[in-house]
C-alpha cells in the first residue's frame, strides 16, 4: 500500500495513527512483499496476521494461503478491513492479539504467524504465540531493533539473557533485517526489524525440564554481573549439588556468569540438577499380562515382545476435565516407542502383570500428572489394532491444574474445550494416537 493511498484511506476513515496502540503503517510496498515473501506460505497453511491494519502485508500474503485469521484491536480498522477482506476463508477478530487464546488454532495447522507488532506489547505477544503449546511452525514479525537482536544475540554480548534462551530452546531465531524509520507512518522515534522464527526439529537441542529450565535462568541473569554459582547458590544446595564438578562437567569456568554459557550449556546445566529420564532405558523392562479375546490371562510378556508380536494385553485411559468442562489432552513424548509426538487422553498407561485396571488408573494420574484425585470408570474399548491391542478401560476425572508433567514422557499439555477437540479431530484425525481416538466417543456420551 503506497504512503499517498495509506493518507487517503485514513482520511477518509478520519482515522488518526493511535501512539498508545503502536500504529505504524508500513507504506513500501516492495518491502511488504519482501517481509511476506519470508513466511513461506504454502497453499495448505493458515495465516494469522498480527495488527493487520489497512492490509499492507495482507494483501500479499492472502493469495498464497489456504485460510486466514486477522486479528486488530483498533475497532475502527476491523470495519476496514471486514469490508476489504473479508470472505469465507478469511476469519477477522477484533481484539488483543497478546490475550488471543491460540489453542483454536490447533485444527488449522500448519499455522504461521505474521505481524507488524506494536513495540510496547511485543514481548508479550511472542511468548503468546511460542509458548507451548502452540501449532505455529513459522513466524515473521516486524519490531523494534532493540528486541530483535536481544532475542537473535551470540554468547558474551550484552544483548544475550533470559528472552534469548528461553525463546532460543524451542525456535531458531534470525534477524532478517533492519528497516528504516522512513518505511512507516508515522516513522517510529525507535530502529525497527524483521526477525524470522522456526520451530526446532525434534532432536535438534537435548530435551529437559522446560519449566525448570526457564527457573534457572532467570535465576542466573537475576543479577547479570554475578556470577552462577552464587546466583544459584539455592538450587545447588537443594539438588545436593557441587558447583566445581558440574561447571566442569558443562565446560564452564567455575566463575562463569550467565552470559557466558551457551543455550547448549543451559540446557546441559537443567539436565545435571534435574535429570530427564530417557524412557528407552526402562521401556523394555515393563512385564504385562497377555489376555486372549475375553479379557483372560494366559500368559506373560516383556513390553517389548507384546508390541512386537501384536499380542492382546491390558491399559488404562483417563480423561481429566476442569470445572468449565474442558479436557486436559497431554502431547506424548517423542521418546514414546508408540505414537510418539502427538495427542492423547490426559493420562493413559498399561496395566502391569499382576495390577487391576482401577489402580492403574489411580497410579497413571499421579505419575503422569502429579496428583491424587478419584477417578470414575466410563466404560471398555475391546482389543483391537486401533487400540494396539489393548483392552482399554476409560476413566474420567476432575481437577483444574496445574500438573507436574514428566518431561521425558509428556512434551506439553493444556485444556481444550469438547467442541474444539471434535473440530480438531474431524480436521487433523493424524495429529492423535489411535487409542484416544476410540476412547474419546465414550466421553462425548457422558455430556
């Protein structure tokens, strides 16, 4: 959108820029192509677009997606841009794009995210929009300079902190490029930038603790000229840890500070104070019971043998639902030897040899969710290749968080409301292991 049409369309809006909303429209239309040109769009994704606007990237972005959600706060620019875009693949949400609840988008993925972002809620808006969990695969966003290069920064510079790690441990971060102030109206008094952010590939960085991971290095750049092993003088003693042996185990000076690790050495730092148990240790060692096709034993077998060999045994699920009625769905560890990395029910596990399905119920919510609550028996899914061969009891629960989710066999959870869930399945049916998908219609029965 050229400076001259972006002059005439708010005059005739008798609009003026908002400084307390952050308004500044970019007006190079070359540069707005450049900036779409970034996300990649694909045929099949859909765009979120933050702070739309009069539409200077939207309309270079739309054609080359298959849906959209626009999201403004300024009422008087959602009139605009329901007049301009609107259109059945095109959804415009007038509200705050740092209180937009990103779960709803979890049907529509592959979701990448685009956005001239007003400086003073930026940071606000990118943990929105990264934290987990989010469907975002890829996002462009245009903001302030200073921002930009505290999120891209190296080790041992002044820019490199908290935003930088805990950002960095689940994207790529890139800063594209540095735009002049000239590009917008009204020029902002601060230097802007494109920044560029990709998911990280499972694999790519070692898994941890991510909440305890975000723990300590706030600790550590509490006060940035201190060094760790003061600043973490607390969590040593609580984990009847020896600094000595474990910055040399890091490859750190003992008299390190928390610039001077790299996002490697962070993340091996959360491992030694609070170690990830590698499932592949123990996966094999479980003994289950194997059931013919009334539900009888007949024999036992390691967990290794069951999978391999498709034999017939038992396991519990269990939907877990706050008091608004949502359910809590957890993202199964990639570590998992069965669907690993996509949804299930709340808590599920196999019945060992010699257990019941009720205490297993009992004994999966507090492993895998960290607390005690009663649980109440729903119904029975019969054995089958859906179900892996598992004879599933279905259990459901009550209690609104938060949990303790055991990183190495859970990567993420929240709670989605029923509708959403049907959404999500009839859109995405491959993003959910196969069990919860049978158990979930006896849930749906119940309300």
């Amino acid at each position: 959108m050229k400076l001259s049409t972006i002059q005439h369309t708010l005059a005739a809006l008798d609009v003026r820029p908002a400084k307390s909303l952050g308004q500044n429209f970019l007006h190079d239309q070359n540069l707005a192509r450049w900036i779409v040109a970034q996300l990649e769009l694909s045929p099949g994704d859909h765009l979120v677009e933050i702070g739309p606007g009069l539409g200077a990237l939207t309309e270079f972005a739309l054609p080359g997606c298959q849906s959209a959600t626009l999201i403004d706060k300024d009422a008087r620019l959602v009139e605009f841009l329901r007049e301009h875009f609107a259109s059945e693949r095109v959804e415009i949400v007038h509200g705050d794009a740092a209180q937009f609840e990103v779960r709803t988008l979890f049907p529509r993925a592959p979701v990448k995210v685009l956005g001239n972002l007003p400086y003073y809620i930026s940071s606000q808006i990118l943990f929105r929009f990264t934290d987990e969990p989010s469907p975002a695969e890829r996002l462009v966003f245009t903001l302030q300079k200073e921002l930009a290069e505290r999120m891209s920064a190296q080790p041992a510079t002044k820019d490199y902190g908290i935003l930088t790690l805990i950002i960095g441990r689940r994207w790529r971060v890139k800063l594209l490029r540095t735009l002049p102030a000239s590009v917008f109206l009204p020029a902002p008094k601060v230097e802007s930038a494109v920044i560029l952010l990709t998911r990280r590939e499972a694999g790519e960085v070692p898994d941890c603790d991510g909440e305890f991971f975000n723990a300590i290095v706030k600790q550590g750049f509490s006060q940035r000229r201190k060094q760790l092993r003061k600043m973490l003088a607390a969590t040593l003693h609580e984990t009847s840890a020896d600094w000595q042996a474990v910055a040399k185990t890091i490859d750190a000076p003992e008299t390190a500070r928390g610039e001077e690790l790299s996002l490697a050495q962070w993340i091996a730092l959360a491992n030694l104070l609070r170690p990830v148990e590698a499932i592949a240790q123990r996966v094999h060692e479980e003994i289950f019971d194997v059931v013919d096709e009334a539900d009888q034993v007949t024999g036992i077998a390691t967990r290794h043998e069951v999978h391999a060999r498709n034999l017939r045994h038992r396991a519990v699920h269990i939907f877990v639902c706050n008091g608004a009625g949502e359910l809590f769905l957890q993202k199964r560890s990639r570590w998992k030897d069965r669907h690993p990395g996509v949804w299930d029910s709340s808590a599920a596990g196999h019945v060992e040899s010699g257990c019941g399905y009720d205490e297993t119920a009992a004994r999966e919510v507090r492993e895998e969710l960290g607390v005690t609550i009663s649980v109440a028996w729903l119904g029975k899914i019969p054995a089958s290749e859906r179900t892996g061969f598992e004879f599933v009891h279905v259990y459901r629960a009550q209690h609104d968080g938060p949990f303790r989710l055991p990183p190495a066999e859970i990567e993420t959870g929240a709670f989605f409301s029923l509708p959403l869930i049907a959404e999500w399945v009839a859109a995405r049916p491959q993003d959910f292991a196969s069990g919860f998908l049978e158990c979930l219609p006896l849930l749906a029965e119940q309300n």
